[in-house]
C-alpha cells in the first residue's frame, strides 16, 4: 500500500510529495526556495534565476545525466552518489532546480516520482 502524496507549492510551481516530506526551518535567500525534509529525504527547490543548472556533477560516483519532458519544458535530470548519499536532480533551464537528497541504498524511484510531478502551479486545489 502506498504513503499519502500532498501537492506543495512554491514560486509558482507545484510538486507532489510524500506526506512524510514538512517544510523545514531553511529558508533560501530569495523567496522562491524551499526545503522539506522527512523520512530519510530532503528536497531541495530553487525557482530563482540563479538555481544550480547540474553542470559540474559529471566526476561524481555513479554519475547519469538524462532529458526527459516536464510539461511544456524540456529538463535534465542527473543523479550520482557521494559519500552515502544519493542525489537525483531535475532542471528545468531559467525555470528551477530541485534536488532530493536520500541515503544511497535507498530506491530512487520516489525520488524521480516527487521531480516529475514538477509543473506550473495553475491555481488547482489542494488534494
């Protein structure tokens, strides 16, 4: 049976997330970042025009980069391993990054669930 899925918003975005992932007490300095963290997990998002666009992980351990559709926007995704953890990431170029962070024997298929579900926050209800 699966875990309960939330949608979270920030700057003009919406994700959905395992209701186990809480706003943490990070705060980013521009107002389109956010943190939650949970259950092993912590997401990372940045909607800022200076958001990490994943150029430089390409040394890392178990490296993989790949493009994939988000919507209407065309994004890259990378993950790699380093020093037990795994980090999968999606950017979408001059739009946002978001990063989740788990332990590196940890699935990544919930990971990649959380980043596709990256869309524009259309003012759709809360589930």
């Amino acid at each position: 049976m699966g875990q309960p899925w939330n949608s979270f918003r920030v700057a003009g975005l919406v994700l959905d997330v395992p209701d186990q992932l809480a706003p943490s007490h990070e705060h980013g300095i521009e107002g389109g970042a956010a943190v939650l963290e949970g259950g092993g997990m912590r997401l990372t998002v940045d909607a800022s025009p200076f958001a990490d666009p994943l150029t430089r992980y390409a040394n890392k351990p178990g490296y993989e980069r790949w493009r994939e559709a988000l919507g209407n926007h065309i994004a890259d995704f990378v993950l790699f391993e380093e020093e037990g953890i795994r980090t999968v990431a999606v950017t979408i170029p001059g739009r946002a990054t978001a990063v989740v962070h788990l332990p590196a024997d940890a699935e990544r298929d919930v990971a990649l669930q959380i980043l596709r579900s990256i869309r524009t926050d259309q003012g759709e209800p809360n589930d």
